[in-house]
C-alpha cells in the first residue's frame, strides 16, 4: 500500500520540519495546506490517506478540521503535531479521532515509531516523494514558531496549575519604535485598569525585557483558582501578578533557548505599576532610540474571562544574533 499525504501547518518551518522527519520515499504524494480552511478545501476533492495537523493556525484551527472530518465521515487518519502540550489538547484530538499526538519540534524518530505503531509502513517503497508545494521560510515567519513551540510550554505550565485549558493565539512578531510600545500593548489587552511585570533577560548575546500584563479585574477569578482568601488583599493580588509571571515568563524563555541552543540568565522581576493605565506603564519603560523586535502572546483561559498577555522586547544589538541561531534552524 502507498500513501498520499498531507500537511497543515501555517508555518513554513513547521512544514518544512514535518517533511523532513517523514522516511525517505514513504508517500506516494505529498501536499501542503497553511491553514484549516486550505486542509479542508484540499480534502474535499482529494484522496488523503494520512494527514499530519497543527493545531493553532488562523483562519480555521487543527480542533475545527477534525470536527469536520467527523460530520463528513472522511476516513483520514490524522496524526496532529502541535506546540499545545496541555493534557486537555491532547485529550480533545484523541476525541476527535486523532490517530496520535506528537510535540513540536517533531522528531524523525517519533515519526517512525509512530508510523510503524499505525501499520502505515507502505507495502511497496515508493522511489521518491512527489512535492506539490514549494516551502515559504523566512526569518519572521521562523520566529512565529520558535515562540509558538515555547508558548505552548509556558501554557501547559499554567493549565497544570490552574486545572484550566489555556487557548493559545497565532504569536504576533514585529519590529517596532519605542515610540510604538504603547500600540504594541493595547493590541495585545484593551483593558483600563492593569497590573504588570517585567523581567530582563540575557544570554548569548542576546538580551531583552520580558513583560506580563494582568487586567485588575481578573485578580479575583484567578485568585479563586489558587485556593486564595477572598476578597484579596493588595499583598495577595501582588503575591499572584509575580506567580503567574514566574510562570510564563520563565518558561516562555526557557522553551526560546531550548530551542536556539542558549541559555538566559534572567533579572529579578520588577513590578511597573498596579491598577494603572497602558500610559503610566510605557511612562516607566526605559526607552531606546532603534527598533525593538516585538513578540506578543495573549494567554486565554477557556470559561474563566481571563486573558494573561506577555510581550517579548529584544533590544536591537540582540538581533544578529538572534536570527544567526535561527537561520540554523531554517537549514
């Protein structure tokens, strides 16, 4: 038996990453989708045996094109690969009929196994791959999954502690002005009264601000999570703002260098402001004359109206180094 395959991912990387770990001349065919919605509309006129989905891509999620696949009674086996390594994501693909549920970055070794598992070895070796697509990489588009895979790791973090799901966003990845920070921040939380952490980092060369934001009127739900006294006290409220920053900040960077191949020594958190406006905030920051690479995340907590929103300030020096370390792995 051969295979025609396809894989869903709005990453060239991840793309590129998912076709490099497949054994040599497994699929007959092989195509690409960089979205549900592409996946879908692929499905609908084309035979696909064996379909390897990401989960978090705009425009139509992995969770959607599985829904789908079930009202449509399409028999596709589906092996998702996704930066969302909560127990719940993994245990609502499986409901879904997901096949199986690997980690980014995915790893060839995990690929086979999980292909000689299935019985998807085919009968006859194919003499090569047959490429419908041609892969999109650039250095914007590598970062965007560089910090998916850390996101997802800082939000399983999280989710463990809260016992919530965390819905994860597309990460947003910018150059700005310091001028421009003030933007950056209400595009990520729109809310008036927020409390914030923010952490320096180091490492390599590379050497940044790592900021969380919390909307005052989540202190309370969140606090109800953690098994705190209410109504909570100004020291309680502070004693969850550099929790929850610990959390995501620390693993947020952790899962950067992990991935780049460095480490980051990491400051002592600094509180900016409690119950303060996005004015007071950015009137705190130290600015700098030359464009900041920006990277937003905005944390989701399902059923419990509360959104965490960290962004990642690189200074501009950090910059060639950084896309150094990640042009390696664009190779």
């Amino acid at each position: 038996m051969t295979y025609s395959v396809l894989i869903c991912d709005d990453s060239g990387l991840a793309r590129k990453q998912m076709a490099r770990a497949l054994p040599e001349s497994w699929a007959t065919t092989l195509d690409f989708a960089t979205n549900g919605a592409e996946a879908v509309a692929w499905l609908r006129s084309n035979p696909v045996d064996v379909m390897f989905l990401d989960l978090t891509m705009p425009e139509m999620d992995g969770y959607q094109v599985l829904e789908w696949l079930q009202q449509e009674g399409l028999e596709v086996k589906v092996i998702v690969v996704s930066g969302d390594i909560q127990p719940e994501a993994h245990q609502r693909v499986m409901n879904l009929g997901a096949l199986e549920f690997l980690q980014k970055p995915v790893a060839p070794e995990k690929v086979l196994e999980t292909i000689e598992r299935f019985s998807l070895r085919p009968d006859t070796p194919t003499n090569q791959n047959t490429v419908t697509a041609e892969f999109e990489v650039d250095l914007q588009d590598c970062y965007r999954e560089v910090v998916n895979v850390a996101m997802g790791q800082a939000a399983d973090r999280l989710a463990r502690l809260l016992g919530v799901f965390v819905r994860l966003p597309v990460p947003k990845v910018n150059f700005i002005e310091p001028t421009e920070i003030q933007m950056a921040l209400e595009a990520v939380s729109d809310h008036q009264s927020l409390s914030a952490v923010c952490q320096g980092f180091i490492g390599s060369g590379i050497s940044g601000e790592a900021m969380l934001l919390f909307a005052d009127s989540d202190f309370s739900d969140i606090g109800q999570l953690m098994n705190f006294n209410l109504p909570l006290s100004e020291h309680d409220q502070l004693d969850l703002l550099m929790d929850v920053a610990n959390i995501l900040i620390s693993a947020c960077l952790k899962g950067i260098a992990e991935q780049l191949d460095i480490e980051f020594s990491q400051g002592h958190p600094v509180v900016l402001g409690q119950h303060c406006s996005i004015r007071d905030l950015v009137s705190t920051l130290n600015q700098r004359p030359q464009k900041l690479l920006a990277i937003e995340i905005s944390y989701d907590l399902e059923d419990q109206h509360i959104t965490c929103d960290l962004l990642l300030l690189f200074t501009p020096q950090s910059v060639p180094a950084l896309n150094s370390r990640v042009s390696l792995i664009m190779e």
